[in-house]
C-alpha cells in the first residue's frame, strides 16, 4: 500500500477518534469547507453545518460511543470502510450502528464527501 494510501485511512481513523471524544472542532478540522454528507435516511445530501449539528444531538445522547473498524479499502483519493459504533445510552441500554462509509477526499487530503448506510442494532438482553 502506498503511503498516500495509508495516509489516507490514517485521515478517517483520527476523524473517527476525534467523534469518539467527541471533538467536533477536530473532526470538522479533517473536513473541506464545502463537504457534503449522505445518509441513507431519505434526506438527501447535509451541507457540514447540517451534518454536525446532528451528530452533537445524537452523540449527546451517548454515554460513550467507539468505532470498530471491521476492514478498510482504499484508493487514490477515497477511503470505503465496513465499522461497527459501538454506543451505550445514559439509559443504559447498548447497541452498535453496522456502517458502511465512503470517504472521499480532495488534493490537500481534507474530506469532501462522507456518504453512510448504517442500520441500528440493540444488543441482545438475556433474560
């Protein structure tokens, strides 16, 4: 693997610590100006404003949340990657969002594209 390659994949690991802590002023700071986000949610494209401003609401929600990475692909310009954000609510209850995201990348290696389809899944409670 080149190390524009890793580079890269190193980019969309700190983006996701920087989430994790969260430190939004940080993951924002990975992120081009005009960046674009999808969701496979029905609403189309969230301008950076949009797509932060929801992440700290359901961030917030969180008691703590960690991404799993599970694999990830990359080529010049854009990173594919398969994780699992493992989440637990102040109720208590645990789960993990199954995600597969697509970032993409400009020349300066700042993110201009993040498309995502996640699905929510609770954990399994024994009774």
């Amino acid at each position: 693997m080149s190390k524009d390659l890793k580079d890269l994949k190193d980019k969309v690991i700190a983006y996701l610590h920087a989430l994790e802590k969260p430190d939004f002023e940080a993951a924002r700071a990975l992120c081009a100006e005009t960046a674009t986000v999808w969701h496979n949610d029905g609403k189309g494209d969230e301008t950076l404003d949009e797509y932060f401003e929801g992440l700290k609401r359901q961030i917030g929600s969180y008691e703590s949340i960690r991404y799993d990475i599970i694999r990830q692909f990359s080529q010049p310009g854009a990173v594919l990657q398969q994780h699992v954000v493992r989440v637990t609510a102040k109720s208590g209850e645990r789960g993990g969002v199954h995600a597969a995201v697509y970032f993409a990348f400009d020349d300066a290696g700042l993110i201009t594209r993040i498309e995502a389809y996640a699905n929510y899944i609770p954990d399994s409670q024994d009774s």
